[in-house]
C-alpha cells in the first residue's frame, strides 16, 4: 500500500495526464456513433508517431535540455525508410534496422556535439535540425518513393490483418482485432524503456537532470549519460520515422510537418508530466500527454454539427482549443507560485 | 581600451564571416558570370531589404533571450498581426496590429513572470491560441484581402533607392540600443538575465521587467508582420514560421548567450546578415535547397565552437 | 608525526600530502601545505573561512587538482582527476553543500555510484531498499522510507541521508565538511556515535567544524590552518580553547575591531519591529536598532536569523507582525519597496555570488544596480552622475579593480563583498542589514569591513548584523540577540558580552549569571 502511495505522489503528472486522457477519450467514446477497434485501430494509426516523437523529446528534455531536432530526425529517417524499406521481404527487415540506426547515430551525433562541444542542447539542435532535414531534402528533393504496399499494410493495421498478409495465421478472434500500434508501444516501453531505467546510466540521467552538480559529485558518469540520453532520442525519432514511412509509404521531406512535431513533441512532454527543469517524468507519461492532444482532435471529429454544441465543435476551433486546454494545464500547475512563501525560491 | 576590444569577439568573427561569404560568392560569379554581382550596391540592398524582417524579429527576440527565456509565440504574432492589420485595412488595422503586438506580449509577460510557467511551453501554447483564432477568424482559408498603403509603403516601397523596412530596421535597432545601453530597463534585463535572484534582492521589479521584454518581443514580431506583409503584398497563413527558429539562430550566431545574461545587440544584426547573405549566396550559387540546408547547420555549429572554444580559454 | 606509522588497519588508510599547494586567478587558497591524517583516528581541520580548509578538502576529494604538491594513500602515490578516482580509492567526502539529486528517491541517490544489480545487470531495486534501509538503520534513521523522494524531506533528514550515502561507499577516509550544520540535536549525538564506531573499526575521518564543543567531543588530532598555510598540528588537549582560537586567527586579532564608542543614553530607535512570526522559523520575534547603532544576530546556524533579515526586507510573504521606521508603521513588500527613501533599508545578502552580484557583469553596473532609479533623468541613466558616483564609492570602499567594466567575477572575494556593500552605501540606505558578510573573505578586508561598519554607525545609520563567527559579535557589535529556535532568547551587551555567555545561551543553556534578555 505504502508503495502506491509513494507511486502515485511521485508520478503525479503521470497520473494527471492518464485522467485527463481517459476523461477525454471516454468522452470521444460517447459520443462517436459506432465505436469498435476499428476506431482503435485508426486513432493508434493517427497517434503512433507523435507519441514517438514525444518520446524522443522526453529524454532530452529529462536530463534538462531541450530537443529541436526530433521533428527534422524523424522526417529524415522517413526519407531514408522510402529508399531502403522500398524492397521486399529480408531486406525491408534490413531497411527497418537501418532506419533506427540512423536514427540512433544522428541523435549521438547531436549528443557529442553538446557533449564535447559544449553547445546548449537547444541551439545544437537547431542545427543539427536544420542539417537533417537538409539530409532529407538530398534524399528526396520531392515526395515520392514506394515501399512495398502488402508490408505497409501488414504493420500498420491489426493482428489479423498481419497474419492474413503475409498467410502467417488465419482469424484469431477477438485477438486478432487488437491493433499493432499499441503492441509496438508496448514492446517499445517493455523492451527499451523499462530496462534503461533500471540502468546505471538511465538513473544517472534523472540525476543529471534534477542536479548536474550533486551527480558530478556523486560519481556519476555524466557524459555518458547524455551522450545515451541522446542517441535514445534519436533512436525513438528514428521509429517514428519508420512509422511514418509505413503510414504514408513514401518519404516526403516536409519541413513545416518537421516543425510541427518538434513543437508538439514539447507540449506532449510537458502534458505528460516531465519538469521542463528535468530529472523527473518520463515516456509513459508523454504517450499519455500525446494521446491527450490526439483525443482533443479526436473529440472535434465527432460532434455533431447540429447539436447544441455544434457551433464551438466546429473543426476550425480546434486549434484554439488545443492552446487552450495546454495553457490552462501548465498554468494549473503554475499554483505553486502563489503558495511560495519565500520569493527567493522562486528563482531556484 | 582600443575600439576593437570594445567590440565583441563573436561580432568580430561573424562580421568576418560576412566578408568570407560575399568573397567566397564573388569569386563564384567571377568565375561563371564575370561579374561581382554580390558586391553590386543593388544587391547588398535588396539583401538588407529582405533581411530587414527577420532583422527586427530577432531584435525583439533578443530581448527576451537575454532574460533566459524564450519566445515561440513570434510566428502566429506575426502572422495575426498583419493578417488582421490586412482584414481590417486602414489606420485601423496598423492600430489593431499593434494592439496585438501589445496584447500578447503582455500574456507572454504575465504568464512567465507571474505564473512562472518556463516561457518555452507558455509562448507555445500562447502561439497555438492565436493560430487557433486566426483559423477561425479566415475559415481556415487564405485572407482575400491585399496589404493596406501603410503596409506597403513599409514593406516594399524606397525613398532614395533605400528601402522603408530597412529604415524601420534601423529605428527599431535605435531605440532597442538605447534600451539596453542607456536606461535602467536594459540594466535590469542584462541584470535579471545573469542573476534573477540578486536583481531582484537589489530591489528590481523583476517581474514588470521580464512583462517588458515580452511586449517589446511581440511589438517587434508584428512590426516585422505589418512590413512583410506589404513586401508580399498580402497577409498569409503560416507567413510567420519561416522566421522562428531563423531569429533565434540570429541572435545566438550575434554572441547572445541563449541563457540570458549576455550579449550586445550589434552582434544580432550581424547574425541576422550572415542567415540572410548566407542563404541569398548559396541559392545564387545555385546550390540544391537540401545542400543550404546543410550548410546553414554547419556554419552554426561552426560558429558556436569557435565561440565556445575562445569562452574556455578565457575562463 | 607525518611518517613512519604502523601499517594501516583494514579498511584505513592513512593519507600523506606534501608541498600542496593552489591557486584560483592569483589568490593563494594554499601554499605549500603538509598535512597527514592517520588511519584509526579522528582529525579536525579548524581554521578561519577563507583558511584553505575547504580547499584541501577538494583536493583530497579530487574536485580540484593541486598545482603542486604530492599526495599518497596508504604508502602509494595518488593523483585523482575527478570525485569518481577518488571513490574508487576510498576517499568519501560529506559537503557542506549537499551532494543528492533532490527528484530521486532515498534509496536512489544511496545508491547511485554503485547500485545492486541483477544478473541481467540491471539496477535490483528490492537489494536496493534493503540496502538503504540498512544504512539508514546504522545512522539512526529507521523512520526515513527509502522510497520517499529526497525533495520532500526536511533539511536535517537529508544531511542523516547523505551520511547514510557515504558510509554505503566503503570509505576509508571519510572527511566531514560542516556535516553537522543542519542537524538537529538528536541526530548530532548520532552521528557522534558512528563517528566514534567508525575510528574505533580503523578508517581516517576528517572533520572540519567552527563549533569548539564540538572539537572537543571528537577529535583525536587537529590541524590549524590559517590563510592557506598549515599552522600547526597538535593532539587534543595540547593546547587551551583560547590558545586554539589564538592560532586560527592570528596574533593582531585584538586590534582588528575599532573601538566602540561609549554611550551615555540609549539611541533614538530608527528600526522597531514587533511580534514578527513566520511559523516555523520567526516566532514573535520583537526588536530595535537605534541610531548609530550595531546590533548582532548570533546563535547557531538555522535559528531563524536569516529568515529574520529576509521577513525585514519583504522577501517573505505573510509575515505577521509590525515594523516601524522611525516610529512610522510601514509594509514593506518586496525589496523594491524596502530600498525606497521613505524606508532606507539595505540588505547584503548571505550568498553573494548568486543573490548579491551579477557574476558577470561589470563592477560599475553591479555598483549601481541598486541605486539606478536615483541616477536616472527622464527615463535615461545619467552616465557622468553614474559615473562619478561609482569613482566616489570605488574610493571610499577601496576596491582594488583596474577596469570598472571588467566582470565582477575576476575580484578577489573581498573585493567582490565590497562592490556589495558599495551598492547599498549608493542608495544612500539608513537601515543597514547584513547577513554573514564576512564569510569566505580575508583577515584584511574583514577589518576594513568592520571599520565601515562602525564610521557607518557614527554616520547615524542603524545596523542590523548577523554573523556566525562569535569574535566578531563580541568585536563589532553595541549588543547581541541570540536566536534560539525562531525566538531571540538573550539579549547581551556590555560585560555580559562574552564569548562563554554566547556559546552559553546559543544553546539555550541556563547560564545563571546573565538575567534573561529582556527585549526592549
């Protein structure tokens, strides 16, 4: 018991972002007129890359700093997946293990710059941002690329449909319907995440982000910490650029989209309950931050124009809405300020 | 004290890079074209022409960098600002503007120094309102309606062959030069910038001073709106995305310590000038979009090593 | 004594340093130091702020690298180039300043050199608990949960937790800087009794510590050092309390203070303030500074005197209780409303690096900071007023500076703490507070301080002075409040003034012959 409790008072903005999140989509849920696991299915689908790119941005942004180019990464992975997950069967599995090293290497490449550079996190990033979507316009000056269309399919739908494809197995009930982007995130957390926590260097991170000098005297090794820190970002940029490839299967190196996603990957992880300041926070709760962005558009999708409400659901308030409901967030969790009695600690 | 330790070593090396880049260019079209078309009175103009816009955006940036914040509500400021100053038209409009310039920059202020939310996701969210309300206010459709006289006299008309946004570049730099150099409010944001705590236990009214560096960041925003808008005759959607993350690089390139503190404001219109030249050069050297690209980032990186590298040597 | 001893104990070691010394941008912080500290003892390092005590502390602890001089341990050469290679030997080392990362758990930050790990080489968080729980249990705090975040625990549980962390680290010297500042007096007997345990099982401590009780308690050896020279090493009992003191500070240490002037009637009041309470660091805390007057604020660290001068200058919010200046109630706010004519007060804050300078800045701006609003025309500073002012006061505090605009950063602490008081004595302030203005600065520039603190007085300004250094309460000050727990428990002046009567009633002991302060 005492350790939910301790859970809980320590994930607070985790646990904030999964409410807030279940809160809207049972709302979404409400009111959509046939929801079923196709909806899932599409809402995963729509969901996935921005959930990645959130999560890239959160490890950054856990040792303190800030990442500008997760948006460029992942468009330039999605160019590079166009050409090398453009053939079939073994080398498209080759294809995807390239994509994520590249995602991997670029994001170490971002982390030595500020490491040994002695660069600030974010201007590095701008940089190296605008390097790769320079990358990505050399690759592909225009949108285009085919990656092969059973295997876009097959990954971005359910179990089912995965098995169906490739004749791997036939309807496995109710199973079968469960959508792959969940079991991706799943692995995602399970097989990355919930390990390199564990790991000296994933708790060196918190601890460099919540204080470089007390790790610095502590013995921990931060260098390494963020050099890992940073070629984790890269590589989970680097899934979603793979994602989008399957998604829209080609590569298009859209630079407002990159933008885009870099600026939403922030709001993801501050929705989800990562300190800006670093050192606490963490992926699970971004997917949840993500997933609460998501749900707002979806809610806008499907309230009918005719209800009564119907005139503020309007798909032209969405993007009001949207700043809306993150202003009012963060400032909620601004109540703090007025509660300090000491005004020198609010300069700490 | 010889003038040139009074200038700053990043001016100095950038400004160097601006010869670098005209002399590397020259060289190119001497080779191809036989002429220097890149040190035509002509073309330096129009290069100030069109770096004028994201010249006084980055100043206004500049001032809130120097507190240690950050401002990614300039774009959609930007954009709002013309885009209404072109609905409403006349007078009325340039007011609206400037309204707000004013209007948001007081938010900004209010919500970082008040709220004490990190300015980064407060201004996000702040620019994600306004994108939002100017979605609603055009339908999500491109504005009919074309940029108003003053607009274009700003934007895009010359007297004596110079163009009017380069001289509203310049009065902007003025005044924001003589805010910082010569009256208590720059004191306070070099001060507030360095040590937030001892400015304010050296009886600073941090807060109204962090609230000022924000409006003075808007206002900057939508002025550069009003004179954009007028070059391209007509206000547009996304008019103001293509100068956020240029305007911060200008003002780092310029020797502004991104974490507040430090930095002169020369430093910025250079930084403003190299993004300008360098990409002008590059695309009249017919280099690829993808390779500009590149080398923007490169030159950046560059640059900061080479600073960061005389900053360790110092200390 | 620095040779020749029996072989080390298991687990001890002994630790050699030889013509030590270093230098930060020309200020000697050592010069050619010797010092030895045995296995199986408890050595305390006692000296003036500003001796080299801290000093020879990083080195040890391989935060700073000498630039020369030799070290060994247990016999074999060693040179380590980060706190890490100094682990890895053995070396462990409590800061004053806390080494933990607040957002992580007890548990975490104990273990976060060298976790317990599973086969599979990840962190076992169960061995990790119990690992904490049992070194939390060896220092006598079974009741921290080792799952609590260090954020949310008080001051003196995390300092019980940091020296949970070093005992986890298999140290063989073990050095103690201030570690018993932020505890409290049951903890204190704790960790007295595994310091005790800990020599008796043959590992070498150093302790550094400005409380003589203390010392007295623990220590086998002390070492004296005094403006970055090693003094003299001695075995307790060798020399007197007095004696101590006499090699810590010096042999002119009585003239160091400007004689105080005689009074015949008490001053006119100019700061009164009555029942101030700030749960649970003021409580109805009443008190005057007359004109022309130098109160002093003692007791131990943490009794609330600095939250005293901070509720004073409008830094706190909810502050109960009234102030008056001049007889006249006031509010004041903030410290923008504390610096105004109408109220006059100044504050030379506790931390100058980060709460009184702008590092970075220059030594003229950082001057007139404070003042600017005095030297401004029309919206604009007037640059030859500023100027002028700032060559007036650059004289008058004597701060040795060759270019004003070169950053304040480049001054020697001394010259820094005076750029401070500079600021203050532009705005032209008649309340002047001051909160432990002489740390970290030199035997010198204290004086001059001193000095300017008395002709400030003779000037007819009211001075408010807190200080943990007991010399300067008895030297500096007309009378002396000692905190105790939030409150002010005595009052003492004139004969009553003694070093004895101050440690006396600093713990808030019965001491008899002194009449329980009667506030006025």
């Amino acid at each position: 018991m005492k350790t939910l409790r301790f859970a809980i008072a320590h994930n607070l903005g985790l646990v904030l972002a999964i409410g807030l999140f279940v809160v809207l989509y049972a709302i979404y849920v409400s009111m959509h007129p046939n929801y079923g696991m196709n909806v899932v299915l599409q809402n995963g689908n729509e969901a996935l890359a921005l959930i990645l790119v959130g999560m890239a941005q959160t490890m950054v942004v856990l040792i303190g700093g800030l990442d500008l180019s997760v948006g460029p990464l992942m468009t330039l992975v999605n160019c590079f997946g166009s050409i090398v997950m453009a053939g079939t069967g073994g080398s498209i599995v080759l294809g995807v293990i390239a994509c994520m090293a590249l995602g991997a290497a670029c994001g170490f490449m971002n982390g030595c710059i500020v490491v040994y550079g002695r660069i600030q996190p974010i201007i590095a990033t701008l940089a190296t941002g605008a390097i790769y979507l320079g990358l990505a316009l050399f690759l592909r000056p225009t949108p285009g690329g085919r990656i092969d269309g059973d295997f876009a399919w097959a990954f971005t739908n359910d179990i089912n449909e995965l098995g169906y494809t490739y004749g791997w197995w036939e309807d496995l009930g109710w199973f079968g319907l469960i959508p792959l982007q969940p079991i991706y995130l799943i692995l995602i957390v399970v097989l990355v995440w919930l390990p390199f926590r564990r790991t000296a260097t994933g708790r060196g991170c918190y601890a460099v982000g919540s204080s470089e000098a007390a790790a610095f005297m502590s013995g921990v090794k931060i260098n390494r910490c963020k050099l890992t820190a940073f070629t984790l970002a890269g590589f989970f940029a680097g899934c979603a650029g793979i994602y989008l490839t399957m998604q829209i299967g080609s590569g298009n190196a859209d630079a407002p989209q990159a933008a885009e996603y870099t600026l939403r990957s922030i709001a993801t992880v501050v929705i989800g309950g990562t300190s800006l300041y670093g050192g606490s926070g963490g992926v699970i709760g971004t997917i949840f931050g993500a997933l609460v962005l998501r749900s707002i558009s979806f809610i806008f999708r499907v309230v009918p124009e005719s209800s009564a409400l119907g005139f503020v659901a309007s798909p032209l308030l969405q993007p009001f809405f949207e700043g809306v409901i993150l202003l009012i967030a963060v400032s909620l969790g601004a109540a703090r300020t007025f509660r300090v009695r000491n005004r020198l600690s609010l300069f700490t | 004290m010889s003038l040139v330790s009074k200038i700053d070593k990043p001016i100095l090396i950038g400004l160097g890079f601006i010869v670098l880049i005209l002399a590397v260019g020259t060289v190119y079209t001497l080779s191809t074209q036989g002429t220097a078309v890149f040190l035509s009175p002509n073309y330096l103009m129009q290069q100030l022409h069109v770096g004028a816009f994201l010249g006084i955006t980055a100043a206004g940036m500049m001032m809130v960098i120097l507190l240690g914040h950050i401002d990614l509500s300039v774009p959609w400021t930007l954009a709002a600002g013309a885009m209404l100053a072109t609905a409403i038209g006349g007078p009325l409009g340039a007011l609206t503007c400037i309204g707000v310039g004013l209007t948001v920059g007081l938010v900004n202020g209010l919500g970082v120094a008040f709220l004490r939310v990190p300015s980064m996701i407060f201004t996000l969210g702040v620019n994600t309102v306004l994108l939002g309300l100017m979605v609603m206010l055009t339908g999500g459709h491109a504005p009919q309606s074309a940029a108003t006289d003053l607009m274009l006299f700003l934007g895009r008309d010359r007297t004596l062959g110079i163009p009017h946004s380069v001289i509203v570049w310049a009065l902007v730099s003025l005044t924001l030069v003589f805010v910082l150099t010569r009256t208590p409010l720059g004191r306070y944001m070099y001060a507030i910038g360095n040590q937030e705590a001892a400015a304010y236990l050296s009886g600073v009214r941090t807060r109204l001073v962090i609230v000022a560096a924000f409006v003075m960041c808007s206002l900057c925003a939508v002025i550069a709106g009003l004179a954009l808008g007028g070059y391209s005759a007509r206000a547009y959607q996304a008019m103001g995305d293509a100068y956020l993350l240029p305007s911060i690089a200008a003002v780092v390139l310029g020797g502004t310590n991104i974490l507040g503190g430090q930095g002169r404001y020369a430093g910025t219109v250079v930084g403003a000038l190299i993004i300008v030249l360098l990409q002008s050069v590059l695309s009249v050297m017919q280099m690829e979009e993808a390779f500009r690209q590149v080398i923007y980032g490169a030159v950046i990186i560059g640059m900061l090593l080479i600073y960061s590298r005389g900053r360790i040597v110092n200390a | 004594m620095l040779d020749g001893g029996p072989a080390a104990p298991v687990g001890g070691a002994d630790l050699v340093m030889r013509g030590i010394s270093k230098s930060y941008g020309g200020v000697h912080a050592l010069s050619d130091v010797d010092f030895a500290s045995r296995a199986g003892s408890i050595h305390a390092v006692l000296g003036e702020n500003g001796a080299g005590k801290s000093t020879l502390i990083k080195i040890i602890s391989g935060v700073v690298q000498p630039d020369r001089g030799t070290m060994s341990l247990g016999g074999n050469p060693v040179r380590f180039a980060s706190p890490l290679e100094a682990n890895a030997a053995g070396i462990v080392c409590i800061f004053q300043e806390l080494s933990l990362m607040p957002d992580l758990s007890v548990a975490d930050n104990i273990a976060i050199t060298d976790p317990p790990r599973t086969r599979l080489g990840l962190i076992d968080g169960r061995a990790q608990r119990r690992q904490a729980e049992a070194l939390l249990a060896r220092v006598g705090c079974e009741d921290i949960d080792p799952r609590e975040r260090v954020r949310d625990l008080p001051l003196s549980r995390r300092q019980m937790v940091e020296i949970a962390k070093a005992l986890g680290r298999h140290p063989r010297i073990l050095i103690l800087d201030e570690a018993t500042s932020a505890l409290t007096g049951s903890d204190v007997e704790k960790v007295y009794a595994i310091l005790h345990q800990l020599r008796d099982e043959g590992l070498s401590l150093l302790y550094i510590s400005h409380r003589m009780h203390e010392i007295e308690e623990l220590a086998d050896t002390c070492s004296v050092f005094r403006n970055g020279r090693h003094i003299e090493t001695f075995k307790k009992g060798d020399h007197s309390d007095d004696e101590i003191v006499q090699l810590m500070i010096g042999r002119d240490w009585s003239n160091v203070f400007p004689p105080k002037p005689a009074r015949t009637s008490p001053p006119e009041p100019v700061l009164t303030a009555r029942g101030l309470t700030w749960p649970p660091a003021l409580r109805d805390i009443s008190l005057s500074v007359g004109r022309g007057e130098i109160v002093g604020v003692g007791g131990l660290d943490g009794q609330g005197q600095r939250e005293l001068l901070l509720a004073l200058f409008g830094v706190l919010r909810g502050v109960a209780g009234t102030v008056s200046i001049g007889g006249k109630p006031v509010k004041i706010h903030s410290p923008a409303s504390a610096k105004s004519p109408e109220i006059g007060m100044a504050l030379i804050p506790e931390d100058r690096k980060t709460e009184g300078l702008m590092l970075p800045m220059g030594v003229a701006d950082n001057i007139t900071m404070a003042a600017l609003p005095w030297l401004t025309k029309h919206l604009v500073v007037d640059r030859s007023a500023e100027a002028e002012k700032i060559k007036e006061m650059v004289a008058r505090m004597q701060i040795k500076v060759s270019d004003l605009d070169a950053p304040v950063a480049t001054l020697s602490g001394g010259n820094q703490q005076k750029v401070v008081i500079a600021k203050w004595l532009l705005t032209g302030a008649r309340i002047i507070l001051l909160n432990d203005p002489t740390r970290g600065i030199d035997v010198g520039t204290k004086q001059e301080i001193y000095q300017l603190l008395r002709s400030l007085a003779a000037e007819g300004a009211a001075i408010l002075f807190y200080t943990t250094d007991y010399d300067e309460l008895i030297g500096c000050c007309d009378r002396v409040l000692i905190f105790y727990d939030g409150r002010v428990v005595r009052e003492l002046s004139g004969e009553s003034l003694t070093e004895t009567n101050i440690i006396a009633s600093s713990l808030n002991l019965q001491p008899g012959e002194i009449p329980t302060g009667a506030v006025q």
